[in-house]
C-alpha cells in the first residue's frame, strides 16, 4: 500500500466516498499525477486533501496530523 | 430487561409463597404493582431505541433539506451510533459535491412518495412485554387460587415448593424468547441498516437500503439514507464523468 492508497482510505472514513475526488483534484492542481507523485510532497498532499474534504476546521488538524502518522508507520514519510 | 423479566417473577413467586396467597385480590394486586414497575422500564427501554431514532431521523430530514452545516452526532447503542458515523459520512461527501460541482440539490425520491407511521415501532417493542406480563399473571392467578390450586396441591406432591418454581421458569423462558424477538424484530434491522449505511458511506454505493414497512422510524430512515447515498451516486458519476473528459 503506498502513501497516496493511505491516503485515500483513511480520508474516506472520515469524509465520504467523495473524498477521492478531493485528492485527486488536489493531485492535479499540484501538478503531479498519481503514479509519479513525488514522497517529499505528500505531506503538503494530506494538508490540502484534508482542508478541502473535511469542512470542520477543529477537526482538520488532528485528522491530517493521523493520517501523516499512518503514512510515516507505513514507512512511506 | 432480561433480568428484569427473570427477577419479577421471581419476587412474585416469594411474595405470593411467603404470604400463602390464596385470596384472588392479593393475587391481582402484587402482579398490577409489579405490572407498574414493568410500564417504566419499558418506557425507558422504547426510549433508548426510538429516541436516538427520531433525533438522527431530524438530522437526515435537515441534510435532506440542504442543510449541510449540521454536525450528526447521535449517542446509543453501538449500531446506532455507527449509522450516525455514517450519516455524518454521507453528509460530508454530499458537501465536497456541494463545494466541487455547486450540487446542493438532494432529492427525496423515495423519502416523499411513501407515508410512514411511526406507530409500529412503539407497538413492536411494547407488545411483547405485555403479552408477558398478562400470561404471567393469568399463570399466578390460576397457581394460586384457591380453587384451582387447591385442587392441584391434593394430587401434586410438593406443589408449595413447585408452584413458584414454574413461575420463575416461566419468567426465565419468557425473558429468552421475547429477547430473541426483540433481536430479531428491532435489532437486526438496526445492525443490517448499519452495516449497509457504514458501506455506502465509504465505497459501496449499489447496495439499497431496505427495511420493513411495520418499523415506523426505522423505515423512514431507510428510504432517507437511500436518497441520500443514490444523490452520493450521482455526484460521483458526475464527477467520474468529468474526470473522463
């Protein structure tokens, strides 16, 4: 499982099938495309993905910092 | 409520032995006493059920209305506040649709057409402990009048000692068939409905919520989440479609 799969299946159990979407159009205007995202800016991907699917700003912090925290368990950050 | 329907007949069985209950009145007051105590703790129990319920069901009618700045949040049993995990799920989604394709439009397809009662649910729980309670107090009455019981203590050996057993063993057989309903009534449906809200939440959308016509709230709030995950499907053909492009 790579960064961007970690991504996507935990931002979906938080906001939705749509969150998917999020990501990848976050992708898109960062200028990569799934398969050549560059690691060093994943970080900055979970940020953006995450303020752009989750609308409860209280929320969007922890939510990023746990996602950041299974992708570095993972080995991928 | 289990212990509660094992532990009543057993306090009625001592306290119609103790006092060698042979008088009919005192056979119908202790069980109407006990029937009262009963009538609250069903109350309380239909409460924990259709509360919860009915506030979640008001949360998917707000989304439902396009109102997507409210926060679901119901507490309860673990099924419930799973579909309420969900529903908040589903309601985020339909926001991203909202911000990325200006889609605030959920329709009520289903939710609309159909009118839904929400008595059967009441009945369905509040039924079963009544019929209980009314058997097991027809079952002291005919144990412990003097006409019946009578009869019986000359032929029966034992019958002072056997009588309040058959009436804790009624209460406990009682208790485990009227929970199994229960479960199978009330509870599954419940479970069922949170297990297919928690897959169309994330990535199933296919699957169609479907519950008994007879469950009041609980049916209602099917055919609402159903309407609320095929506006889901729609946002995402929407923007399948738009990716394709």
């Amino acid at each position: 499982m790579n960064e961007i799969d970690i991504l996507e299946k935990e931002l979906v159990a938080v906001a939705g099938p749509l969150a998917k979407f999020v990501i990848k159009k976050q992708m898109k205007d960062m200028g990569f495309d799934r398969d050549d995202f560059p690691p060093e800016k994943i970080s900055e991907l979970v940020d953006l993905s995450v303020k752009n699917a989750v609308f409860d700003r209280s929320k969007q912090r922890s939510i990023a910092r746990d996602i950041k925290r299974k992708i570095k368990a993972n080995g991928n950050l | 409520m289990a212990f509660l329907m094992v532990v009543l007949p057993m306090f009625l069985a001592i306290v119609l032995t103790y006092f060698n209950a042979d008088d009919s009145v005192f056979v119908i007051i202790v069980p109407s006493i006990m029937f009262l105590i009963l009538i609250v703790f069903i109350i309380l129990m239909t409460d924990t059920i259709v509360s919860p319920m009915k506030k979640l069901l008001a949360q998917v009618k707000e989304i439902q209305k396009g109102n997507l700045d409210i926060e679901v949040h119901v507490t309860g049993y673990h099924e419930i506040e799973s579909l309420s995990k969900s529903v908040e799920r589903m309601k985020n989604s339909l926001l991203i649709a909202f911000h990325m394709l200006g889609e605030r439009d959920i329709s009520k397809d289903k939710s609309e057409k159909n009118s839904v009662s929400v008595f059967p649910l009441y009945f369905m729980i509040t039924l079963p402990f009544f019929l209980y309670w009314i058997s097991l107090t027809l079952l002291a009455g005919v144990l412990y009048s003097s006409s019946i019981g009578a009869d019986i203590e000359n032929t029966v050996p034992y019958w002072w000692i056997l009588r309040p057993i058959l009436i804790v063993a009624y209460g406990f057989f009682t208790s485990i068939i009227v929970s199994k309903l229960m479960t199978r009534k009330i509870g599954s449906p419940i479970k069922e409905m949170a297990v297919i809200a928690e897959k169309a939440s994330m990535h199933d959308l296919d699957t169609d919520f479907t519950t008994d016509k007879n469950l009041g709230y609980l049916y209602e709030l099917s055919l609402r989440l159903d309407d609320l995950k095929n506006a889901i499907k729609r946002a995402v053909e929407h923007m399948e479609k738009e990716d394709s492009i």
